[in-house]
C-alpha cells in the first residue's frame, strides 16, 4: 500500500505524541509489606501520588544503590511507616517500587531507614532504600552449595570455568538454591506446608536468576570464578567487568498482571535477575566504538593476544549496513551493540542541558605480580635436603639428617626469591603514549605465585586499572527526543558528542542513568546519563583499588598454591 506524504506525516506526528505522553507521565511510585502471615507475596500499601522530591539511579554492576524519597510528614504513608518500629505485629521490611513508562522502567528496593527533617518549619520524611542488586552483597558463595555447611564442605573452593553470563548465573543459581531451596534448612514458616517443597517449586522463591543453555545465546568471553564462602558480588564482579557485562534486575508484580520471563508461576513481588550482554564488545561480528559525524562508525572485533593478558583491536572496514529492526516505525530499543542504536548529540539544538567530558590517558606501561613460587621453594628445599644428606653421609660418618637441618636454615632466606616474580611491558601501550611514560605498578594487594592463573588475572586486572578512561555525563530534562531508561539502559552501548571539544562519535558502555524530581524547587521528573566509565579522575591508587582488588577476590582463597 502506498501512503501519501499526508498519511506518513500524520502517523510520525502520532508517534511523537505517544512518546512525549510517555515522557510527561510522572513516575509511579508504590510501597509494598510482607504479608502479615509470612506467605510469599508482597502486598500494595499505597501509591505516593504526591511526592515531594526523589531520585532513584541505576547503576551498571554497583550493587546495592541508594534511592531517596521525600514525602510529606502528615501523608498516610509517612504516617504507616513511622508506626512501623513500635508495631510489634508489623513485618518491618518495606519495598518500594518506581515506575515509568507505563512500567517498562522499574526500579525497586528495600527500606534502609527514614528520617524526619524539618525544613523552613515544614516537617518532611526522608525515605532511604537500596536498589535490589544488594542480594549479591548478602548471599554467599558456599565451596559446596549442595552439602551442609556446618558439617562437611569439599572441595575447598568451587571454581566455575565457561562462558562469564553462564558461570555467574549458575553461581547464582546454586547458591539459590541452597537458600530458597531450603536444601539443608528448615523453610522460614515450617508450619507453613507449601514451603517444604521449594527445593522443587521456584513459585515461592523470592528471588529467581534467568539464563539460558551456553550455546542458544551465551558468546560471552570465558573466565574462571571461584570462591570460599566470598560474597556474592565480589565473586563475580570481574567477570562481570572484564566480560562487558551488566547484570539487571526487576521485581514480577503479578497484581499488575505481569508475568515472569523464567516460565515460573511466581509469587506478586518476586524479583528476578538476569545476565545481559548489551556491549557485543567480544562478540563475532564486532561493536561500533567510535566514528565521525559524516563518515559514520567504525566498527571493531576485540581478542585476545599475549597470554590473554592484553586486548587486541582490529577495525572492520565493512560497509554501512542496518539491522531490519531499525527501520520499524515502532522501534524503541535497546539497540544492537555492533550499530549503534542511540548517538546523544551535544548542540545548542539538542535536549542536552548539561553536559561534562572527561579523558585521561594510560598511566602505567608495566605491571610486576607475584612474590611467591611454592613450586620451586619446594625444589629448592629438596635439592638442600639431598645435597646435605649427602654429604653428610659420606662426609660425616653416615650422618644424613644434615640435609633437613641446612634447608630449616637456608630456606626462610630463599623463599619468595626464586622465579618468584613476573614481569609484563605492555609495548603497544609504551608506542602510544610515546617516549614520556610513567613506568610501572604492582599490580596486586598481596603475595600470590607468579606461576598461576592468579598471576594472569592480576597482570590483566592492573592493566585495566590504568588503561585510557574517558566519561561523558549529561542531563536531558523530560523534554528531549531520547527517553533514558527505555531506549538505554546501563551496560548498552551509546554514542555521544560534545560540541565544543571534538566532533567525532564517541561509543561506549551506559554506565549510569538517574530518574529524579524536585517538584517543591519546581523540577519536574528528568534523566540523567553517564557514559563511560568517570574513573579517569581517579588517582592511580584508587584506580587500582577498584579493579585489581576485584579482579584478585575470586583467587584470594583459593587453597592450593599452583592455582592461587
């Protein structure tokens, strides 16, 4: 059919409509209880129409992020929660939900604590909660999820070896289900006879992971995690780093006749996490990582090169091509990591009304690890042990315990001393940054065998640490043609300019995106965005603390030598 100019202006002019209505709705923000029965569910306590000021932010990969809400002191809501500490019947964890877009972006959260402010003789409860992801800070990793942890736990590290998405959510998975299984535990309501069978009913778990077989839609890069009873968050934040990763999470509000993507009939408030690779940085066919605003992106395939220690980048010369979604008049994202889906374009004429670029070069061109090598102390050892013995014996009239007495004096100075250190000079980095450089770190917090996989981690964890870093922030008001948070979210790859700095196209991870209003200083509902990662502000010291500290606390435990 053959639509007239008339006809394609009118419905560009609906969609446009559709979206700016979109935009202009004002966040929906709800408190949820626990049930007082203890019975899986949440149960709807109210909408806060009214809300004075709030600002909930998403964040890639931090776990366990604050979002404030401010509400009037006489607001029946305001009223049930300060009731909450002195109700001894009341079940004291609070969940907040915020919505926008007609639900399609949700945040969500548990209470952390309120407070009571007086402001210009106006009193004022200040709400404080912390994003869902903070499960990960409060689950641990068992060596052995499926025995009991009081009695019997081997091996004494479990290591995961795959694709990142599959190990951190078969990780999570186990760990789930020792806990929400109650596999060696009695359920939180014994009497209650439904919770017996969670071990093979996930409908009355509170907290579900969502993944799929390794080769349906896994082509993340490989990694090892491991751990011995470390936090969750820490086990798999490198992966998660190093793999361009992002993990997302959303509470199922079965009132509102959602229904969960995991296939399981869950219980009205369940929340459900998923492992999502939104960056296609290593993935076969490439990513956009940059461009000029007339000739295009360019496109990159990333390996690996050097014993996996440094990356390599190969340009695709490609010609220009869309995917077929792109040209669906209702198409709204998130785009396809190797075509950039979003490009943010800072110009008098655009939504962008504040902007701030930052970029700061490599640092470090070396990095030295180790400190430790069990395996050649222990040759060490026994070569000392069999020189001395004999010569003890055929010097000292058959006197063989010489040799152990030699090494008891000899080795406290020789160990840690031979072959104990390992040395890396990451030349293309050396070649860029040109013949002024800093020179090198160490990349690491403690001793480790420079002979281990531990080792290579740490190598590649203190290059990332002080590789190039460049951020790109910006707010764009609720007035703008972009609408964060359901075109992108943290972990999706955006392009963005800044006008009076460079006009070529930069590309990189959403990092942060932050729904907030002021409605009292008469601000309404705006996003705000960061792309990039903002850590070349940091000193290097605090560069490394992130990122090596990370890459080194799947390894810290591990108990045999050769594999720490």
């Amino acid at each position: 059919m053959t639509l007239t100019h008339e006809q394609i202006s009118a419905g560009a002019q609906a969609r446009r409509d559709q979206l700016d209505a979109m935009r202009r709705a004002r966040p929906r923000v709800r408190l949820w209880a626990n049930k007082q029965d203890g019975s899986p569910g949440l149960v709807e306590m109210g909408a806060v129409k009214d809300s004075i000021a709030g600002e909930f932010p998403f964040k890639r990969n931090e776990f366990g992020t604050t979002g404030t809400l401010r509400i009037r002191m006489d607001h029946y809501l305001a009223r049930w929660l300060i009731s909450i500490p002195d109700d001894p019947d009341a079940k004291k964890n609070v969940v907040v939900t915020v919505c926008h877009y007609g639900g399609r972006v949700r945040w969500s959260g548990i209470l952390k604590y309120f407070k009571a402010v007086k402001k210009g003789g106006i009193w004022y409860l200040d709400v404080v909660f912390v994003d869902d992801l903070q499960y990960m800070q409060f689950m641990l990793g068992a060596p052995n999820p499926l025995l009991p942890i009081p009695i019997f736990q081997f091996p004494r590290v479990l290591p995961l070896l795959g694709p990142a998405k599959w190990c951190i959510s078969m990780m999570i998975l186990l760990n789930l289900i020792r806990i929400e299984g109650n596999l060696w535990q009695l359920p939180d309501d014994p009497f209650n006879a439904g919770s017996w069978g969670g071990l093979f009913d996930q409908s009355s778990w509170q907290v579900l992971i969502k993944a799929k077989p390794i080769d349906l839609d896994d082509s993340s890069v490989w990694t090892l995690i491991a751990t011995r009873m470390n936090r969750m968050d820490q086990i798999i934040q490198n992966a998660l780093d190093d793999a361009q990763l992002t993990m997302r999470y959303r509470r199922i509000l079965t009132v509102d006749g959602e229904v969960s993507s995991t296939g399981v009939d869950v219980a009205n408030g369940a929340l459900e996490l998923e492992v999502v690779d939104t960056s296609g940085y290593y993935s076969e066919d490439g990513t956009a990582t940059g461009g000029g605003l007339a000739g295009g992106f360019s496109r990159t395939l990333q390996s690996f090169a050097d014993g996996f220690i440094e990356d390599v980048q190969t340009t695709v010369g490609d010609a220009e091509s869309w995917p077929p979604s792109y040209f669906d008049s209702d198409y709204i994202g998130p785009g396809d990591p190797t075509r950039t889906w979003i490009v943010i374009r800072d110009s008098k004429y655009s939504s962008v009304e504040t902007s701030e670029w930052t970029w700061g070069p490599a640092t470090a061109t070396r990095a030295i690890v180790g400190g430790d090598n069990p395996l050649v102390d222990q040759l060490a050892q026994l070569t000392i042990e069999s020189i001395g013995a004999l010569v003890g014996y055929f010097l000292l009239g058959g006197f063989s315990g010489l040799g152990s007495i030699v090494a008891d004096v000899v080795m406290p100075f020789l160990v840690g001393t031979i072959l104990a250190w390992l040395e890396w000079k990451n030349s293309a980095r050396v070649h860029n940054l040109g013949w002024v450089h800093l020179w090198e770190v160490y990349g690491q917090g403690a001793e480790s065998n420079a002979w281990s996989l531990g080792a290579v981690v740490a190598l590649r964890g203190a290059f990332l640490a002080t590789k190039s870093q460049s951020a790109h922030v910006m707010s764009f008001g609720s007035g703008g043609r972009f609408l964060p948070g359901l075109m992108f979210m943290p972990g999706d790859r955006i392009g963005s300019t800044f006008e009076q700095a460079t006009s070529t196209i930069r590309v990189d991870q959403c990092e942060e995106v932050t729904l907030s209003w002021d409605y009292e200083a008469g601000q309404p509902h705006e996003y705000k965005a960061q792309i990039g990662q903002s850590t070349a502000a940091m000193s290097a010291g605090e560069r490394l603390d992130r990122s090596v500290t990370l890459a080194l606390a799947t390894v810290a435990n591990v108990g045999v030598h050769l594999i720490s």
